[in-house]
C-alpha cells in the first residue's frame, strides 16, 4: 500500500500557486520580523523569487527551528536533489541535483570550493551544522557573479556559510553543546569566540562524533521476514575550526581558516540473502588552510583574492580471506595548491562586471599497484557581466578551461580547452504585480577525474569530457494572500542533456571508463513557502517542494536500457516542513517522499526500490536567566518506522531520537 498519491501532491501544489498569485501585491516585499522583543541579526538569504535561476537556502533559524543536525539534511530538503546515503550515522553521503551527477555539483565553505580530484565528489557527512549560518544552493549560474571562477565550473553550487562573530557587551561568546542519539551515538561541540582589539576577532569550533552504529532493520526474503542488527557501522570523527577576522576598513577585510577532519569508520557494506559480514574499514583524514581578502578600490572597483591549501588521506582495509595475507590496505593521498583573484567594475548603478582568475595544482599518490603519481594544472578564467533594474536582471558570463596533466609512469590524459558561457535573466512581468518570468542556459564541461583516467586498469586516459546543457523556465510571485502574511512561490521547468556520459563498460576480462553514455533529463521543480503569525509571540511557517525528474538514457535506440530512468534518480521526490513558534514549545515537523527508483540502468521489476516517505518531528524551548541561553530539543526521526534504501541493500535505520542540550554565555 502506497504512503502518499504524487497526484494529489502535483495539484495541491499547483492550485496553492494558482490562488496565491490571485492576491499578488505590488511591490517586492522585504518582513522584518521582532518576536517578544528580541533582535535577530543573520546573513540575508537569497531571494528565491528575484533570481534569475532557482536558489533555495536555509539559515541558522531555519536549521534549529526544524531540528536539523547534519548537512545532508538540510540539502535533501531542497527541490531537484538526489542524496546518496549508504546508510548509518557515518555512511558516505553524496549530492547531485537534477540527475546531472554529483560530480557536476560543487561544494563551497566560505567562499571556496572543495575539491577531490580523485573521484569528484564531497562526503557531505564530514559536515554538521552546528557552526553554519546559512547553507544554499543554486542550479545553474547564480547571480552572484563576483566569486572565484571555480564556482562558474559547475551546474550548481552547495554553498556552506559558517557563523561570524557578533559581539554586544562581552568580548567573549561561548557555546556549548551535547548531543545524545540513538545507536550508542555521542556528539559534545564548543564553540569561543573572542573580539582582539577593534580591528580583530578569532573564533574556535570543534566537535566529536561517536557512535557504535548498530541498528535494527528488517530483512525480507520472499514470504520470509526476519530482523536483523546493522553491524560494522561504529564511527569516530572530530572535526574543527580556528578563524581570524580582520576588519581594517577602507583597507579591506581579511578571513583567515583553518579545518581539520579526521574520521575512523566501519563500512557495513551491503546486505544480500543473510550475508551481513562486513569488516571493511575506512579512515579519512581531512585539512586545509585558505586566507581570503576583500577591499573596495574606490566608488567603481573592488577586489577579492584567495589563496588555500588542501591536505586529504585515505586509507582503506578489508579484512577477508580472500587476500593474501588475509587483508588489503589501500592508501591515498591528494595536495591541492590553489589560488584566485576577481575583480569587480561598476559601470553605472545597474550595470557591472567582473573578471576571476583560478589557478590550481592537484596531485594524487597511491599504494595501488601501477599507480602513475598523476599531477595537473588546471587554470580557470570566468568574464561575466550584469544589467539589474527593478523589473529586469541580465546575467551572462563566459567562462575559459585549459588543464595540463602529467605522470610519473605510463601515459598522461590530454590537455583541454574550452570556453563555457551561460546566460539568465528574470523580468518582473507587471508593473504592479509581483510576477517574475526566468530563462536560464548554462554550458558545463567536466574534466574526468584521476579514477576515470588513471585506477588501476579501469581507468582511461583518452577519455573526453562530459559536457552538460542547462536549460530553465520558470515563473515566481512573492507577496501576501488574504490570511498569508508572507508567501513566495516558484515554477520551474527544465532540460538537461549530457554528451560523452563516462560510465564503466564491462570489456573481456575488466571494467573500463568509455565515454558511451548520454542522458536526456526533464523536470519540473515546485517551491513553496508561507509565513502566518498570530500576535507577537506566535507564528507559522510552511514550506516545501515537489520535483519531477525523467531522466533516461538515450545512447543506444538498440539498448535494452534505451530511454529507461538511470539508477537512483526517482520521477518523484518532495519535502514539506512545518514549524511553530510559539511562547512553550517550539515545534517542527519534517516529511520527506521520495518515489520508487531503480538500482541498475533496466527498469525491471528486479531492479526496482520501493519509494518511502520518512517523518521526523522536533521540540525545542530556550530558557534564559543570569545572562545564560540554555537551550533543550529533542527529535523522533522516522516516526513511523519505516523500513527503506536510498542505495539497494544497504538499508536505513528504523525510528531514532535525538536529544540536544545547549548553553550560551
């Protein structure tokens, strides 16, 4: 039996659109809200009716009014977003948005990207949320055009934004936090904060995670069910960061951050007819260091530069009889030197550009046998422009590719150029009505990674790039409805279309990398969010999505997998959250659908996961006195206990809680 009817959810959705937009207002509103005489100071979101492609973020209010903790969980509630989670309180968790792959996503802190050359993707669960301000993404180009060229190189960007310090009073802030989960899980954070005279201030982060991991989950054989304990799973990171904040006026600002990430993990790996043993094991070890300066220069231009440097270990054991000796160690090791400077010319108040210069060297070293050491130079330069007025906004931005690798054995991929331009724009359609149309296109071109070209004899070093077209329409209203105080809703549809796929073809005896894969994607992706208060001390707060994702294959007419939906990539998936702020008890509720989906490239009965719906509720009170915040919540995760994989096989607890204890002074 079906939890919920996508019919009914597309309608719902559609006709809430259709009435709001009936008492659109006539100007772009902008609510400043003061709830029992408390002042909020936090970093703006991004509007997501005035852009000229689809941006969603949450803040810090946001993640703690709906009880999130981990940075997946704020992600997955965006619209046209897969999460891959393999399962458990450490498993390796991995975004894409719009099918296009999660190694076409970037991931920024403060302003700079994340790489991983070896394999493009982020783990997303080296990430909580315990010192993020703002967390928010965009598909396609975003408006903000004045940023490192790296982030021009992606079809959307994930962008984590920590907290500053904000002193009063005191020139010291500290917080401290207890987390109590279920599994055997613990996670004590401290933060301090401290201003250093009238131009500086340092902040200090850390926490640690640990967990043994072991849940329940239903195994289901035919007619026969039986339950079964997660094994393997136990987790211990620590994660950390020091900053220095220099505000020197006219002469400009300085960030300077430090993050270290270390993480021992067990892999359960995959559960198939009973076979539950799993003694694989996993340690990451995770640094960087990056300097950022920003300055005006004059009325017309302003400058912003960036160096950074990243450190990433792996190491990998399994332990089996099956190797020699009785196990297999595996070792990586990944340098990346980095460097950016961008620019900013206002031409007039509507009109500005700028130019960001990237360069970076990324290497990779291996225990693996015939490893070639590679090494490669990638230089980015990214030229955009931008008209803004008050009904019009025109993006474009063109941006410029060459790498060069080389190798200390075999053979070396090739060097690449090429020119990628994207172009945007959103137009307020009456004059009194708060009605938007947006058209966007973005070219991507995706170098292969160090595994596509050069793991041990899967790799290819003729390989071409993925190149990725983005196309959207769509429309947006913001204002009030009769009994809304605040609502803004948006429609967007899209095409997608990847050339040159790398995927893995099984030849005679091994896999090989080929560039045989090419995927057509359409969807459409639905936001809504709407704000109720009742009096000064109470308030309501809705939001939620709808996606609808065809993505198939159109290699082969002759293929058996000719226009089936690619793996993991449901045609339905959805969020709602629901909050209210009240003076006793604050209250959250999230729900997140997701539609059945297929585990291989066939779409056969076989093949098939079942879709789910997971509902997590969350209460929190904040207490004040003798100038301290204490602050209590507790969460039911998976209320319902729902039996599910996001990755076949690999299942995800059941009903869980969480209990957060906070104090700030």
């Amino acid at each position: 039996m079906r939890l919920f009817s996508w019919k009914g959810v597309f309608a719902t959705a559609v006709g809430l659109f259709l009435s709001a937009a009936v008492f659109a207002q006539s100007e772009d509103t902008v609510i400043v809200r003061t709830l029992d005489e408390s002042r909020v100071v936090a970093t703006a979101k991004p509007s997501s009716t005035l852009q000229t492609t689809l941006v969603q973020a949450v803040d810090h209010s946001d993640i703690e009014r709906l009880g999130m903790h981990e940075l997946f969980e704020a992600v997955r509630s965006f619209a046209g977003v897969n999460i891959r989670d393999y399962g458990g309180i450490g498993g390796i968790k991995t975004v894409s948005i719009r099918s296009l792959g999660s190694q076409h996503t970037a991931v920024s802190y403060d302003g700079l990207a994340i790489s991983n050359v070896q394999s493009g993707q982020v783990d997303l669960s080296r990430f909580s949320l315990d010192n993020i301000e703002q967390v928010s993404l965009s598909i396609g180009q975003s408006d903000n055009i004045f940023q490192t060229a790296r982030l021009f190189a992606s079809a959307g960007a994930l962008e984590i934004k920590t907290v500053r310090p904000q002193f009063d009073d005191a020139p010291v802030n500290i917080a401290m936090k207890m987390r109590f989960a279920s599994f055997g899980t613990y996670n004590p954070y401290l933060m301090y904060q401290q201003r250093l005279g009238r131009k500086w201030a340092m902040s200090i982060n850390g926490d640690w995670l640990t967990s043994k991991g072991e849940y329940p989950f239903v195994q289901q054989n035919g007619s026969a069910t039986t339950t079964l304990i997660r094994k393997n799973g136990d987790v211990n990171n620590v994660r950390g960061d020091v900053n220095l904040y220099g505000d020197f006026g006219r002469k400009g600002t300085l960030t300077l951050k430090g993050n270290y990430y270390y993480s021992e993990r067990g892999l359960p790996g995959s559960v198939v007819l009973y076979n539950e043993d799993a003694r694989e094991r996993l340690w990451d070890r995770n640094a960087f260091a990056q300097a950022r300066y920003e300055v005006s220069l004059g009325e017309k231009w302003a400058l912003q530069s960036s160096l950074k440097y990243s450190y990433a270990w792996n190491r990998y054991m399994d332990f089996n009889e099956k190797y020699a000796g009785g196990q297999v160690e595996d070792l990586y090791t990944q340098h990346e030197y980095y460097g950016s400077v961008a620019t900013r010319y206002q031409l007039s108040e509507k009109i500005h550009f700028t130019l960001a210069e990237d360069l970076f060297l990324n290497t990779l070293d291996s225990s693996i046998p015939e490893c070639p050491f590679p090494s490669r130079w990638t230089s980015l330069t990214a030229l955009a422009g931008q008209y803004k007025d008050a009904r019009l906004t025109l993006t474009g931005s063109l941006l410029g590719t060459m790498t060069s690798e080389k190798v200390k054995t075999g053979t070396a991929a090739p060097s690449r150029q090429r020119l990628s331009p994207a172009l945007s724009l959103s137009y307020k359609i009456f004059s009194d009505r708060n009605i938007r149309v947006r058209v966007s296109y973005k070219n991507v071109y995706r170098i292969p990674t160090f595994n596509d070209l050069y793991y041990n004899r899967v790799g290819n070093v003729n390989l071409k790039p993925e190149r990725a077209s983005q196309y959207n329409l769509g429309v947006t209203w913001s204002g009030q409805a009769v009994v809304i105080d605040y609502a803004n809703i948006s429609v967007d549809g899209y095409y997608n279309r990847v050339k040159d796929k790398i995927v893995a073809i099984p030849t005679l005896f091994i896999w090989k990398m080929m560039n045989m894969g090419e995927v057509a994607i359409a969807g459409t992706d639905i936001n809504l969010s709407a704000t109720k208060r009742f009096g000064s001390d109470m308030e309501l707060i809705l939001s939620g999505n709808y996606s609808y994702q065809y993505a198939v294959n159109v290699s082969d007419p002759e293929s058996k997998t000719y226009k089936h939906q690619i793996p993991y990539t449901p045609r339905h998936s959805g969020n709602v959250n629901l909050s209210w702020i009240n003076r006793w008890v604050n209250v959250g509720y999230l729900l997140t659908m997701v539609g059945d989906r297929y585990a291989l490239p066939q779409n056969i009965e076989a093949n098939r996961i079942d879709g789910y719906a997971e509902h997590t509720f969350s209460f929190n009170r904040t207490f004040e006195f003798w100038g301290i915040d204490l602050r209590l919540q507790a969460e039911v995760i998976n209320l319902t206990d729902c039996m599910y994989d996001v990755i076949q096989y690999y299942p995800m607890p059941g009903r869980n809680y969480r209990l957060t204890i906070q104090i700030k002074f």
